[in-house]
C-alpha cells in the first residue's frame, strides 16, 4: 500500500511553516499568505475542472456498482485480482498527473494551515493543560471486521467502512458487504456469524481515506503543544448502533468514563471533550447516563470535565436523515460532477438504500427534534425569509396530492408519523424503542424524562448535568446551504416498494431538483446547530445549574480553487481543518479558554426568538 500511496499522492514534503500569526479571535482567520496561494492556485484552470469530472465519474460509477445487482450492471468475476495498483494502471496517465498535482497543492495548503495554528499558538507561551477525549461523527469512524466464519475470515481485521478494504469488498461482492454492514432487524446487533467493530485509536478518526482528512489537522495542530496518546484519546464508536446497544454491546460508555477518570487522576486537571456532529448527541447522552445510579453519580460531569467543545453539532437532528430513511434519497450526490450523479442514480436503487438505512438504528437518531415548535408549521417557521413563497414549515410538499400515498403537505412532525406508519414493524419499534422527538414544557416534565433512556439524546426534553462549573463552546459554519424542506411524488416505479420518492424533476424559485435549501453549514440546518446554544440552553430548565455557553459561527468562505474548501471554510466536515476552529480548540485545551468571546454572524437570535419554545 506504500507504493500505492507513493504512486498517487505523490512524495511532496512539507515546506517550512508560515510564521504569519493567527488572530486570537475574529474573521477570517486566513494562516497562509496570499503570494502562496496564488502560486497555489496558478496551475489549474481548465484541468483541474476535467480532472475532477473524471476522477468522480469514475468515483461514481464504482460505488453505484457497489450497491447495484450483478445481472443489472456488469459481470464482475473478472476483477477478482483487482487491487488499486491495476486500478492505476487503466487511469489515464493525464487524469493521475493532475489528481497528483491538484493533491500536492492541497496537502502543502493543508502543512501550512495545520501547523502554523499550533506553532503559533506555541510561540505565544500556549502549551498543553487539560487532557482531550475526541469523540467523533459519523463518517468519521472506521468499521473493521473481528468475525471468524468462513465468509468474514477473508475480511479479517479489513476495514469496510472507510478504507480501500471497502471499495474492494464491495466491488468484488456487494451481497457480502451488505450482510455484514447491515445490522439485525429485530434486535439491532450483529447478525449471525458477523463481527464489525469501530476501529480504535486516533487511526480510527483521523483520515477516512488515504488523502481525505477527518481529525487529522486537529491531531498535527494538538502535537504542536505537546499532545500525544498520553493525553489525548479518540473514544471511536460503532455509529450504526444506537447508544442503548453501544453500551449493552460494547460497554462504550463505562470505557467512557473509565478514560476520562483515568486522563484526571494521571494529569490531575480536568478533561477537554471535544466532538462533532453526531458525535454531540452521543455525548449529551453519555452525560445523563453516567450521572444516572450506579454508573457515576450526581456531580460526575462537575468533576471530570473542565468544557464541552461542541463542533458542528447536530443537537435537534439533520433534516436530510429523514428523506435517508424515508425513500433512500441520496441528495449530497449533487455536490459531484453530473456523470457521477448519472452513475449513483442508474445502479443505486432507492429501496436498497432505504433498508440499508433503516438497518442502522443510529442513523436514526439524526430525525429532526422539536417538532413544529422548532421546524414550524404548515404557514410559518422561524427561519422563513422575507418574501418566500413556500415556508420551511411544510417540510414534506406534494406538487399533486390525490391518493393516500401523498395526502399532502407534512409538517415535519407529520412526516415523522407518516416515515413510521409507512414502515415495517421493526423498523418503527427500533426508533420508538430508542429515541423521542418533541419537547417538555415544564421542570417537572424534564426531571420525569431523566429517567427514560429513551429522551437522552433529546435536549428538548432533557437537561444539561447540574455541572456549574462545566464550560459549553458551539462552533459551527454558517452559510453553506443547506437542505431545509422537500418536494415529493408518488413512487410510479412498479418494481419499487416504497410509496414516495423526491420530485428530483422539480427546479423552479428556490426549488432545486426538489430541494429547497435553507440557512446551515451544508449538512445541519442552522436551526439544529445553534438553537440550543442560542437560546434553549438558557432556558433554566434545560440548564438549571447555569452552565456557561459561549457560541463562535464560521462563516462559510471557501477557497474556490480547494477541494476541501480552504482555511476558510464552513462546511459540515471540512471546518475540522479550518484554521480559526483549530485555533479555538487549542487555546481551550490550553487552559485559554476565556479568551474567547462569542461571535455572531448569522440570523440565529432572531430565529430562536421566534421559536414557540419559551420559559415556564
């Protein structure tokens, strides 16, 4: 695989590190100079547009075969021998020079921007305080095999989620990978003769493939100030289980708490947590269950954890789940190039991307919360914008409603009951059995709810620790946009089981291939990544002891010429490279927390007031 990684990335050894110094707080945060970039940026016009098309229709076409048939596409015996180094060798050799050219540019970009922060921060007498625990989002964590059966041994200690070991086992045999990707229906877990397991250590998070960064940046940047696995730890989870099975079947949250414990007696300063997007919903459970009897106690977060560094974090869902799990709508194919598209849509049928999905009960925890308070209703939502036509509040529009399959237009607690009512039994009793949707109103109505795991992953309908001496920051991008609602249409397609499917024909206004978009970082509406942090935290009974929150919004300000966006950028996953998110958390970690002030840029105030959530 070094060879390999030699042949395509190229051997380009980082320069010495830009000295220019990062401001402590502000935007934008721009860490390389300007003369750099343009030498950067200089050589790639034309080329580099034709170089992406090839690379991700190519993209597009093998993972579309992944999903797709065998009889309906191609006959794939003959690429039983097929590794990337042959892979390579079909690639035309003007298509490998750019993808080489236009990664050497992104990596010395990326050497720039990650060090510089942390030897920045390092000249200015910042170094390393409190231990950090990472816990990451979804795409974030590899999935390894443990299985010794006869069809699991071949994929031994192989990754099949997030790795070259994927693409292959998926290319060579789809109905395998599907089999041990795909947990039980009825109880959630592995299914006979399958073992997949998170990977562990910060390998599991740093780069999902070789070249795609995740963690990677914030690791190089934490090294800087004297971080090491001595302290600083990615607590890696299998993110299709829901949290009830992390812990029954992996005791994720008691290795949890055990690390922290360990980080503070060892130190002797309390621990930094540090997660990302789904990542937050994970934690704000672990926090109601190592508080609950028996497992911590009252007092336990107070005592162990010094701040909450919340990245990007989806606290009230992510509206797209919801079409995921609904009709198998893959609608972040769009940001590739057309013949990409082409190929996903041709050979990756909807209805096995629906059973996928629903198969993962984690996913799920991703379905927006708050109901019509938050989201609004059939005629308003917070969010809605002078002088558009359509509210946000319909989530779910039927251009043509005139059967029982499109009753209408959804709000989007309707589309919630009509996603369950629609759905196989074990589906429905796998959300229900794990996760609430709407709000508590009154003090009472809270307490009630910490007793029911159910409502963990809820901040609605559940409290923060009684931790007052416990520090919350919620840095997230904005401006990106970002799916907000969606039109539909009955599912024509006689060989398709699902009843509904995404009017993808639909482009007129503000709609875009049936898609409106709405205010966010490009994944997480607005509304979920900053409500809480906004103004539902400072509700007393959803923070009785006052914990304080500070909130910083990135606007999203990507460098056009970047695949990843930039130094600037606000995008969903790329802002764990952004250089002022880099900057932010190592002054935290550093014990410098207080130098940060709150940093507004986008309408979210506004919005929150109008959400019919209010005091008792």
């Amino acid at each position: 695989m070094s060879t390999l990684r030699r042949r395509f990335w190229g051997n380009s050894s980082s320069t010495e590190p830009s000295r220019e110094p990062s401001p402590a707080k502000g935007e934008p945060v721009t860490l390389v100079s300007k003369t750099h970039l343009k030498e950067l940026k200089g050589k790639r016009g034309k080329r580099w547009q034709l170089s992406i098309f090839g690379l991700g229709g190519l993209f597009g076409i093998l993972v579309a075969a992944f999903f797709a048939n065998q009889h309906d596409v191609i006959n794939l015996e003959g690429l039983v021998d097929f590794n990337m180094e042959s892979l390579l060798d079909v690639i035309p050799a003007g298509i490998v020079k750019d993808a080489k050219d236009i990664t050497r540019h992104e990596r010395e970009t990326v050497n720039y921007d990650s060090f510089s922060v942390g030897l920045h921060l390092q000249s200015q007498g910042v170094k390393a305080l409190h231990p950090v625990i990472m816990i990451p989002g979804v795409i974030s964590t590899g999935l390894e095999s443990w299985g010794t059966e006869k069809e699991s041994i071949q994929y031994f200690r192989k990754r099949l989620w997030g790795s070259w070991s994927m693409m292959r086992a998926l290319v060579l045999d789809k109905a395998s990978w599907k089999r041990h990707i795909m947990l039980d229906k009825i109880t959630g877990l592995d299914p006979p003769g399958v073992k997949l397991r998170a990977a562990q250590g910060f390998d599991a998070a740093d780069f999902f493939i070789t070249g795609y960064w995740i963690w990677g940046k914030i690791l190089e940047n934490l090294a800087t100030l004297g971080y090491d696995p001595t302290n600083a730890f990615t607590a890696a989870y299998d993110w299709r289980l829901s949290c009830a099975n992390l812990e029954n079947r992996d005791h994720y949250f008691t290795r949890l708490r055990s690390h922290i414990e360990t980080a503070v007696l060892t130190s002797h300063e309390k621990t930094v947590l540090v997660s990302h997007s789904m990542g937050s919903q994970v934690l704000f459970y672990f926090f109601h269950w190592v508080e609950a009897s028996g497992h911590g106690g009252p007092g336990w977060v107070d005592k162990y954890v010094d701040s909450w560094i919340n990245v990007s974090g989806s606290m009230l869902g992510a509206l797209k789940g919801l079409p995921a799990v609904l009709s198998g709508e893959m609608k972040d194919t769009a940001q590739l190039n057309a013949f990409a598209v082409y190929g996903l849509e041709k050979f990756l049928g909807k209805d096995e991307r629906c059973e996928i999905f629903r198969s993962m009960p984690g996913a799920s925890s991703m379905l927006p919360k708050g109901g019509n308070a938050v989201w609004g209703n059939k005629t308003w939502a917070p969010d809605d914008q002078p002088g558009q036509n359509v509210s946000f509040g319909t989530f779910i529009n039927f251009k043509e409603s005139n059967s029982t399959q499109s009753p209408g237009n959804l709000t989007v607690e309707e589309s919630i009951s009509y996603l369950l009512e629609h759905s196989d039994t074990w589906y429905k009793n796998q959300v229900l059995d794990n996760y609430s949707h709407g709000v508590a109103h009154t003090s009472a109505e809270v307490e009630d709810n910490e007793k029911d795991h159910r409502k963990w992953m809820n901040p609605l309908e559940t409290r923060l620790p009684r931790a007052p001496n416990l520090k919350i920051y919620c840095f997230y991008g904005v401006g990106k946009p970002t799916e907000r609602s969606y039109f539909y249409r009955e599912d024509q397609d006689p060989n398709s089981s699902l009843n509904v499917t995404m009017d993808t024909a639909l482009t007129m206004g503000a709609v875009d291939h049936g898609v409106i978009p709405g205010e966010g970082d490009g994944t997480v509406p607005l509304l979920s990544n900053g409500y809480m942090c906004a103004r539902g935290w400072q509700l007393k009974r959803f923070n009785p002891a006052g914990v304080k929150i500070k909130i910083y919004e990135m606007p999203h300000e990507p460098d056009r010429f970047s695949p990843r966006g930039g130094p600037n950028t606000g995008d969903h996953v790329d802002i764990l490279g952004r250089a002022s998110l880099n900057d932010l958390i190592l002054r935290i970690a550093g014990g410098k927390g207080d130098q940060i002030e709150d940093n507004y840029v986008s309408n979210i105030r506004e919005y929150s007031e109008k959400v019919k959530i209010y005091e008792e």
